[in-house]
C-alpha cells in the first residue's frame, strides 16, 4: 500500500529545532558548497531574534521516503535513505542545512553576537560579543521560544526529494554580487 505524498507546514520553536537537530542529516545530495561566513552566521541569529526569519527549513521524513522508495522499486535510492536511517537519522534536509547548523552552533558557543536585543519582556539587552550561554536567562529564553517555519515531506520518492532540492535551487539564492547590488540601489542608479 502507498502512502500518500504530503506536506506539513508548521512553526517548530528553535528549541526543538536545536533538540532535534542531531536527528537530521544533510545528504551529499541537498548540500550546497556554499558555507556562510561569520558574518552571515551573525546576521541570521538577529533575524531570528527580531523574528524576521522568514523562509522555510525544509526536511524529509525518512521513513515514510524510504517505505515510497521501496515501493516504486528504487533500490539504489532506498539504499542511500536506509544509510540515513542506520545512523539513527529521523530527517533529512533537503533545505535550511546552513540555518539549522546557524542555530545549532550558536546555542552551543561556538560563536559570539554584539548588538541590541530585546527579551520576552520586551526589555533592550545591549550584548557586547557575548556567547550564548552568556546572555540574560530571559533573552535566552527569548531565542529558544521564536518559532521557524518548518516544511516536513512525507512520502515522497528519493527522486522526488531531489526533484525539490532542484527546484528550490532553481528559484533561489542572490549571488554576493547581486545582494551587494541591490543594497547600493540609490547609487546604482546613479551610475547607470
């Protein structure tokens, strides 16, 4: 019997997101060479505490991906996802691997953030390159309690999952020199 191909649209708080996070693995497939800087690293956990994180992490149940493998017949993709599976990985991620390490690697203080930010009470924290565990209990708080959008598939073919990786890569990123262009609009102009 198939199951039926689904999608799940829901807000996971960054604390189940970092409490699953050893669940997920990012497959060689739906892995971009593109490793974000410090700065981006930095950028992001201020977008998540402004709750400005807008765009979806997109993950793959396993199982249920691995049962319609099988039964399309697929043994060389069923393979891969039993690999995912033998190291006791729940989820694949077919997008988001760079925000969800992001958070991850932050709450564990691998890296510091500098700037203004404002707690569950609505009180300003001026943090001055401080690490996570760090931060006033109320502002850690604030972070773990801010929700991302989380996509999860379920029942999807290998093929299909790799089919989604595509089309996201298709619609998507900025290059660095059309980001830097756009944030120089006034001047653009001007020169153009």
């Amino acid at each position: 019997s198939m199951s039926i191909k689904r999608n799940e649209v829901n807000p996971r708080f960054v604390r189940n997101i970092i409490s699953e996070y050893n669940g997920m693995i990012c497959d060689e497939n739906f892995q971009r060479d593109y490793v974000w800087s410090d700065k981006e690293k930095r950028d992001f956990i201020k977008s998540v505490f402004s709750n400005q994180a807008a765009s979806s992490i997109i993950l793959a149940d396993i199982d249920s991906c691995l049962d319609a493998t099988k039964s399309v017949g697929d043994q060389y993709s069923a393979a891969a996802l039993k690999k995912q599976k033998r190291k006791e990985k729940r989820y694949s991620k077919i997008d988001g691997h760079q925000r969800t390490s992001t958070v991850y690697s932050f709450v564990k203080d691998q890296f510091s953030i500098t700037g203004t930010f404002t707690d569950n009470d609505e009180k300003e924290h001026l943090v001055e390159n401080k690490f996570f565990s760090d931060l006033p209990n109320r502002l850690q708080d604030k972070f773990l309690d801010t929700q991302l959008i989380v996509t999860t598939l379920y029942s999807y073919t290998y093929k299909e999952m790799v089919e989604v990786f595509k089309n996201i890569q298709k619609g998507s990123p900025l290059s660095q020199a059309e980001i830097r262009w756009a944030a120089l609009t006034p001047y653009n102009d001007w020169v153009k």
